[in-house]
C-alpha cells in the first residue's frame, strides 16, 4: 500500500519503477520533501537569485551540477527524471504535458533545483495533535495563487503561491509556534484568515490541489508554496522548464531534523 511507505528510499523506488504516481503528503513521515524545477544552464543564476531573494517560498536545498540529475548534497545515488510520482513539462512557458519519466527529455546543459516542502513539517504537526486536513481526507493539499508580489530577478518574477490548512485559531497560534523554526520547509505562515486579503476569492476552488473542509470555527492557515517556482515560469517563458506536478514531490534521505 502507498500509505505504508515509511522511508524516502521506498517512496523514490516507488516512483522510479512506476508503482506510485500519486500525490506524497503523509509518505515517508520525518523525511523533508522538495519541490523540483529543472531549468538550462542559461537561466540557472537569474533563478537562483530569484530563490535568494524570496526565501519563503523558495528555499534551496539542492542544486545539481550541470546535466547530473543526481541530487549529491540530499539523496545520493537518486535520480531526479525518475524519482518522482508525477512531472511538468513546460516549452515557452506553456505546460506541454505531465508524465512520469522524462529521462527522454533530460538534456547535457540542464540544472536541477530542489525546494524546501510544507509537508515536511506535517508529521511534527500530528504529533504535536494538529489536525492536517488533506490527510485526513486523502487528499492533496490545496493551493491558490495570492496577489502578493515576489522580488524579481533577472528574467523571473510573480505572484505568491499559498498552501492551505484549516486550524481553530488556538491551534493556528500552535502552528506558528511548530512551524517557524522550520526556514527551508517555508517556515511560519505567511497569513491566517480572511483570504480576500491576499487576493483569494474561492477557497473551495484551489488553482492547485484539491479543496478541503473549514469546519465551523476554523480559519484558513496559509504558508508560502513552492508552487510559486511554477507560476513564475509562466511568466519567464524559458524555452523548456521541468517541474514536480503539484503535490507530486522528490522526497530526499535528509530527516527534519536535519534542516531546523
């Protein structure tokens, strides 16, 4: 079964021989996931100013060398065309397709980039008794395009993604408290609340993922996305960019620990 998959090794397996296509919130609980972007040489540092400048939404914890898509510093021996549950294929900024392999389209001049997860401070939160919404319902986490700017840099520039969980306000001061420490998994929310404030009209109607329940007495919870990466690629337009598919993340050998 997927939900019994504990290691980051068993998920990446998964992955790699076509077992698990599948979202990865709850896989592998206390290892860090990443958001993955895959981009050539030529744009690689406008990107990773773009990831200096806004550390909320794109904290680094890999970056290949060029046309190795073996992660060294996180997951050694892995290989991130395969690794995977699900891609996106992006050509001038426009998705193309979403696959679960893309070994064919690997090239020599390419670099891959590994981003900080949200759901790496899940299991911290259920242990703690914090209820996590989309594992409860088997669902991916929902995720929604903000009206808060990023900085730009070089060529790369947008608008904040959010990831969402639902909290009675107790437990939202709770989660700051659990989440704040963790800087390279986005670290504390970015707002609690009324979500016309940061440009959200519809929160059963997420850009990403699946919509989940607000029970009475609850506020939304919002942290920064590393889905930011891939609104921002629409922007840029660069003539080939490879991502994660939204909850589809590279889970890495690192465990939480090993990043507060």
């Amino acid at each position: 079964m997927v939900n019994s998959l504990s290691t980051a090794a068993e998920v990446r397996s998964r992955a790699r021989s076509g077992e698990l296509s599948a979202p990865t919130p709850g896989l592998a609980p206390g290892y860090v996931q990443a958001n993955l972007v895959v981009l050539p040489k030529s744009l690689a540092f406008d990107f990773l100013l773009f990831c200096q400048r806004n550390p909320k939404p794109c904290p680094v914890l890999d970056v290949t060398d060029v046309g190795n898509p073996e992660p060294r510093l996180v997951a050694p021996g892995s290989d991130l065309r395969t690794d995977l549950p699900r891609y996106r294929v992006f050509q001038q900024g426009e998705l193309i397709e979403e696959t679960t392999d893309i070994r064919k389209i690997w090239r020599d001049d390419l670099v891959a980039f590994l981003i900080g997860c949200s759901f790496t401070f899940e299991a911290a939160m259920l242990k703690a008794g914090l209820p996590v919404r989309h594992l409860d319902e088997g669902k991916n986490v929902p995720m929604y395009r903000t009206t808060i700017p990023c900085v730009s840099a070089g060529s790369f520039a947008g608008r904040l993604v959010v990831s969402m969980r639902p909290l009675s306000p107790a437990q939202a001061i709770q989660a700051v408290q659990l989440t704040t420490p963790y800087t390279k998994a986005h670290g504390a929310p970015v707002h609690l609340g009324d979500p016309a404030a940061i440009g959200i009209t519809q929160l059963d109607a997420p850009d990403f993922g699946d919509a989940v329940t607000l029970r009475d007495g609850e506020i939304p919870v919002f942290w920064a996305c590393g889905v930011t990466t891939q609104a921002t690629i629409g922007q840029t337009q660069p003539e080939l960019a490879i991502t994660h598919a939204p909850g589809h993340m590279f889970v890495t050998d690192l465990k939480e620990d090993a990043i507060l």
